[in-house]
C-alpha cells in the first residue's frame, strides 16, 4: 500500500479472478463520487484445471505475476494512493492458494487480500447498483457466480455458488460445439444451483465479461464501446437466440464474434447458459448490462469511508 499527503486521492482496485486480472483506478471528485482515469484487463486463466487438478499451474502463475508487475507500475504512473487488491474463486479453492498468494504480493508490491464469496457478492452489488435502488446482481465470474438482491443499500440476499463460466466449461465443453447431452447436463446443474433462490421482483444488473460481450455482439459492435455497453438492456431473448448460436460454433467461428476475444471465446458459451438459466429463474425479459462489478465496489466503497 502507497500513501501520501496530497489532496486528490487515488485509489486503485484489482479483481483476481478465476480467468481475468483487472485493474480499476479512480479519482476522488466530491464527496464519494470519484472518476474513472484507467480501467484495464488482462487473462491470466489462474482457475484453469482447478476444478480438476485443486492446484493453479506454474504457467498460469507466471503470466499473473508478470499482469500484476505491470498494474505495480500503472499504479506508480498515476500517482496512486492506496492499492487494493482482493482475490477471488481460483484462490479461495487451490491447494496451493498460500504459495500463490505470496508470489503474487511480490510482483504486485502489495497486499492481497483473499476474500470469501459474501464479501465479493456484496462489493459487487456495490459496483453495479445505482444508490438506494432495488436490484438483482448477477455476476458470472471464471469460477463462481454471485447472485445478490437488495434495496436502499442494504443487501437483503446474496448467495456465492461454484459455478462459473471456466469451471462450467472444464466439466461439460471441452470440446465446441458441446454435445446436446452436455447441455442438459450443465443446464441441469445450474438449474440445481439456482433453485433455491429466492425470487425477487427487483431489475435485474448484470456484470462481468460474459453479459458485456453479449451486449457487443446484440448491438453489432466492432469494439468495446463503454458508453454504449454500460446501461444497456439485454433481452432474455436476444441472450437465448445468442445461446443458441454459441452453442452450434466451433472456438474458431465464436472468435469471429464481434467482440469476443480469444481467452474469452471458450468460456462464453457456458457463461451465457449461466446467464440465461439465471434470466429464466427470475422470469424476467431482460437484465441491464452495467461494466460496474467487484473493483467498482471497491473503489466506491473507499471513497465513502475516506
């Protein structure tokens, strides 16, 4: 952690996850209100064969160590004042999650916290939801995915299960297009997962990499376009004829996707099963696509208390 006496204060956020590394850097405005000065993400894959194996392999290591070396020096670049950094899914399950955890706080010159699936389901709701507003948060992570609902800031439910957009893909679509079997099969277990959820008539946000590449690909985007991404609404329609799609491609013809990069084209079907499935649960139409989330939570959070 950095600190220093100026006035204008800097707060940087990362979201270790299953499959991506971002980095969030605010500024403070007025009050809590702060701005958006670098907002980034990298793969790292950390979760890749956890699910499998309970470990997190050498290579996928190495790569986030080095994501991690770059944000240290982004952070120096601009001036940041405190780092936060927080680890999710892929770290709270690997066997070898303390060594890990220690490589990774050399490279990034900081402490990481490792925190439990409430804590990321409640930064979430934060990140996403626009203040006092009734809402559902769906956030579909790598290896897990948080389902919050809640009201004039106070979290009424939330709910962190191990079922995530890699950890899906590793067990049933090893290979594109999945065989009809196999999409029962995942669609079964997510329909497990979220059965006992309770329903609540609230709009529905949705963040993370899956919904903010279907909003891409439903609006013929060429590239990430934050203005016309963040706010959007994604009919539950449009997210199954999508479904549909990815689920009859091959890797190589979901790469040709608008929008959708090449660490993501593998997961992305079993994301959008997630998302759909979930959509289906709440009987809703539609969810708003917000680029909110975990590292948004952080931030918003810090500067309420700072």
């Amino acid at each position: 952690m950095v600190s220093n006496t100026r006035s204008i204060l800097t707060v940087a956020a990362i979201d270790i996850g299953t499959n991506t590394i971002l980095l969030t850097i605010g500024r403070k405005e007025r009050g809590s209100a702060f701005s958006i000065i670098h907002d980034e993400v990298q793969f790292a894959r950390l979760g890749k064969n956890v699910d499998i194996s309970g470990r997190i392999e050498e290579e996928r290591i190495t790569v986030a160590e080095a994501i991690l070396k770059k944000y240290a020096a982004l952070c120096k670049r601009y001036s940041v004042d405190t780092i936060i950094a927080y680890a999710t899914s892929a770290m709270r399950d690997a066997e070898n999650s303390d060594d890990v955890h220690i490589r990774l706080k050399q490279s990034l010159g900081a402490e990481i916290e490792i925190i439990d699936g409430k804590r990321e389901a409640e930064l979430s709701f934060i990140g996403a939801v626009p203040d006092s507003e009734p809402a559902i948060v769906i956030d579909i992570g790598g290896g897990s995915t948080e389902i919050i609902a809640g009201r004039n800031n106070k979290i009424e439910f939330s709910e962190s299960m191990n079922i995530g957009a890699v950890r899906l893909t590793e067990r049933f679509f090893t290979s594109l297009p999945p065989s009809n079997e196999e999409i029962m099969l995942a669609r079964e277990l997510v329909e497990q997962k979220i059965s006992g959820i309770p329903i609540y008539d609230y709009p529905i946000y949705c963040v993370a990499g899956t919904p903010v590449t279907l909003a891409c690909i439903a609006q013929g985007l060429d590239y990430f376009e934050q203005q016309k991404i963040h706010g959007y609404i994604l009919s539950g329609l449009i997210i199954n004829v999508i479904l549909r799609q990815l689920l009859s491609s091959t890797s190589d013809e979901i790469k040709l996707m608008n929008c959708v990069t090449p660490e993501r084209a593998d997961i992305l079907p079993a994301g959008t099963l997630i998302l759909d499935s979930i959509i289906r649960h709440f009987s809703k139409n539609s969810c708003i696509v917000s680029v909110g989330g975990l590292r948004y939570g952080i931030i918003k959070e810090y500067m309420m208390l700072n």
